[in-house]
C-alpha cells in the first residue's frame, strides 16, 4: 500500500537547517529529471499531464527487516533515519526528546520546527511510519522547545516589525485579545484595520511570524471581523 505523505516544504519559504551528517546514507527517490522526491511533499498531484504523485511505500525492503520492531530509543532512531534526509532536504531535522511508555516525543526542528504544516508532517508522516515498523507506539506528540511567555508584551514584540509596513499603506494592527493561554489551544486574536486587511498574505505572513516566536503546539491566530 502506498502512502501519500505531506510535505512542510511549501509552507516554510524561509530559515534553513543545515544537517551534514547522520548516521549512514540513505538512497533517495528521485523523478525522471533527477529531482528528489520526498515522501512528505503532497504537491506532486497527478494531473492528468504526466505528473505522478509523490509516494512512499511503507513495505519496501529495508536493512531494518520486515517484522514489527520492539519499542526502544535505537528502533525509533533507526525507523526515523529512513526519513530523515527527506527533512534535511526541506530544511529541518527530527530528534527524539523522551519515550514514555507507548507515547514517544519528537521535536521538529529547523525550517519544519516552525512550518504550519508540522502538524501534517508530525502524524501523516512521521507517526504513520513510527507505529506500522513498531506496533507497541499508540502515539505520538510534537514536542516544542520552551518559547516566551504569551502574553501582550511579547505580541507587540512581533507586530512592531511589522507595524512600519502596515502604516505605509495606512493599515494598523493592534491585540483584540488572548484566550486559553493555560489551554490546549491558545488562541491569539487580532484587529487589523486598512487595506492590508483584505490580504491573506499579509494575515498568513503575520501568523507565520507569531507561531515562530512562540513556539506553542496547537497557537491558533484569529482575526476580528471590522464593523
């Protein structure tokens, strides 16, 4: 059974992280023009024009052998290696941060720490792989490095670089309010007045920067309606 796998590479336009060693190479699967094709990238849709879907097979022979796995910290390091340069590629990396019983924590890190798209990443990929080679994993959580504090202050530490650009075009941005700081998801709202309001460019660009700062599993940015 193949699996399509999803990708944060489309998402994080910026910040790299650089990886030149891991612990043995890794053949890459490549298209016919030479391409690395990663098993996290869902942008290569079959289109009718001859653009194949990027896949990943699950049951490919492999030097980790085909029956289920224990669960220990070198079965997950060596099932994680198989995607790792994938990761590399897009700019990020996986490391294992604590197993916990059945439940292990990874942190993405690099260009896929901050991606919005690291939720995807994390369970269609990652976790998808982790529990078909080692059955006794029941989950998996991204775990995220410790950020700032969230609150007002930290916000406008964010939205004052963006707030020069906002005022050329006659636009403000200012904290509505914040919700569930304690929760599983926060949520951070938003009153952006002016022209750039209509731009979702604009609001995705701002979100993106807000997610990066503070580094919270599960911060949702939420925007007021104007009046």
């Amino acid at each position: 059974m193949k699996l399509v796998l999803f990708s944060c590479l489309s998402a994080c336009a910026t910040g790299a992280f650089l990886q030149t060693t891991f612990a043995r190479p890794r053949t890459l699967l490549k298209d016919a023009d030479g391409q690395v094709i990663s098993p996290f990238d869902d942008s290569r849709q079959q289109d009718g024009g001859g653009t194949s879907t990027a896949t990943y097979t699950p049951t490919a022979p492999t030097e980790l052998g085909d029956g289920p796995l224990d669960l220990t910290y070198e079965n997950v390091e060596m099932v994680l290696e198989e995607m790792r340069p994938y990761l590399i590629q897009d700019g990020g990396n996986v490391a294992i941060t604590e197993i916990d019983g059945p439940v292990v924590k990874l942190e993405l890190q690099g260009a896929c720490g901050s991606c919005p798209s690291s939720t995807q990443t994390m369970k269609m990929g990652l976790e998808r792989r982790l529990r078909e080679r080692i059955p006794e994993i029941q989950e998996v959580i991204q775990s995220m490095p410790e950020g700032p504090e969230l609150n007002n202050e930290q916000i406008d530490v964010v939205l004052n670089g963006v707030r020069p650009f906002l005022q050329v075009a006659g636009g403000t941005i200012d904290i509505d309010r914040i919700e569930d700081v304690d929760g599983l998801q926060p949520t951070i709202w938003l009153d952006m007045r002016g022209a750039s309001a209509a731009l979702a460019s604009v609001k995705l660009e701002i979100a993106q920067r807000l997610q990066r700062h503070f580094m919270m599993p599960g911060l949702r940015i939420e925007w007021v309606r104007a009046p």
